[in-house]
C-alpha cells in the first residue's frame, strides 16, 4: 500500500468522531480543479509513509482517535484495501471511505464484509458533465451503481460537489440533486484557487459567489436530510 501522507488528528472529517486521516496513492481521475496533484501523479521521487509506521501509530493513539478516513487519490483503486480496512478494524477503529464511485464492485465488497463504517462519494457533475468535470472518460453507469450501492447499504454516508467556474453553472447543482436524491446528505464545496492544481489555469478561475450558492441550496435541501455549504 502506498500511504501519501497522515493527517494524525481531525475533528471535522468523520461527523461525530475524532479521526485521522490516511491518504493513499493513485487515481483514474484528472480533475483539474484538484490540489491533490502528490496523490494523483505518483513522483518516483516522492516520500512514502511505511504502511507498518502507519498501523504502529494506530496502535500507540487507541483510546484517542476513534476512526480513521481513508482518503485518495481513489483508494478503491489499490488490491491491498481489503487487507488494508482488515488490519483497521482490528484495532477497533471505525473506517471512513472517501471515494470518487469509479469502482461499485469494490465498494459493495467494502460494505459486504463490514469493512467500513461510513462513505463519502464525491459527485463531481451532473451525469452529463462527468468527462468534462474529471479530465477522464468516466462509465457513468458505474458511477450511477455507486449512488444506489451507497442509499441502499444501510452504511452512514454522505455525498459531496465542489463546485467550480468554467466546469459547473450554479443549475448543476440542481441536476445533481435531481439526480443522487433522495439521500441522507449532501454538502457542496466551494472551489479553492489558493493550492497548486493539477491544472494551473484553474488557479486564476474565481470562485462563485458564495450567497449565490446558498440560494440554490436553498432550494435543493428539500431532498437530502441535511444539506449545506461546507
């Protein structure tokens, strides 16, 4: 498994839970938008934290951390994840996804063994906008998969846009709604211009208006149980 980083503490990532943050390596999207660009591009170069440091430090914060938010890249995209939530779990830790959808067969084999807790699915556009959104050719159908494999799970989750100029008009969000609801919940990010981006054009792209995205929040909230500006 090759580990990117670990955020050691967070507040704010699982809802309701102290948690870390692992962060994988990999991923079958180029959104262009992405300040992750060290977990997406692999630099043969780069640091790797050791995966046994990793469950070292899980073992010595018991009692302190809760759970632990596996975190991309895409972490479906590595063999070891099975493994990887096993080993997790064995230390009495809650597991939270962060995923993009890309993979349902994993994610329901995931949730199938009680390997997570918990799911966050990143939207990325209405069904229509996929490619143009991730600077991939996308099977939206298994993207679709993904949505229903999650509503259905019975495991927490939540869905999540970030919405960015020149990919999204403030319409998609309600597209998006359209298309995921009814769900439990679905947060909408405003872009972030002030990290390196996969695409550095994007770091001139002002972000929207964030009054303008409340309205239209306002009008979707009606689907989810809870939705807001995160």
């Amino acid at each position: 498994m090759k580990i990117g980083g670990l955020q050691k503490t967070t507040l704010i990532d699982y809802p309701g839970e102290i948690a870390c943050i692992v962060f994988l390596i990999g991923c079958n999207f180029r959104c262009p938008f992405c300040y992750s660009k060290e977990l997406v591009e692999e630099d043969p170069n780069g640091l790797f934290l050791d995966e046994e440091d990793f469950f070292s430090f899980l073992k010595k914060r018991k009692g302190q951390l809760d759970a632990c938010v596996i975190c991309g890249g895409e972490p479906t995209l590595n063999k070891e994840i099975f493994d990887f939530c096993k080993r997790i779990k064995s230390l009495d830790y809650k597991v939270k996804l962060d995923t993009n959808g890309s993979n349902p067969e994993v994610l329901k084999k995931l949730i199938k063994e009680n390997l997570i807790d918990y799911v966050a699915m990143d939207v990325k556009a209405p069904f229509s906008k996929y490619d143009k959104a991730t600077g991939a050719k996308v099977d939206v159908f298994k993207i679709k998969e993904s949505i229903n494999i999650i509503k259905d799970s019975g495991v927490d989750y939540e869905f999540r846009t970030t919405i960015v100029p020149q990919i999204h008009t403030l319409n998609d969000l309600k597209k998006i709604a359209l298309e995921i609801s009814p769900a439990k919940r679905y947060f909408i990010q405003n872009f972030r211009n002030d990290k390196d981006l996969i695409d550095p054009d994007f770091k001139s792209v002002i972000p929207f208006n964030e009054f303008e995205i409340q309205k239209v929040i306002n009008e979707i909230k009606q689907y989810f149980e809870i939705c807001y500006l995160r």
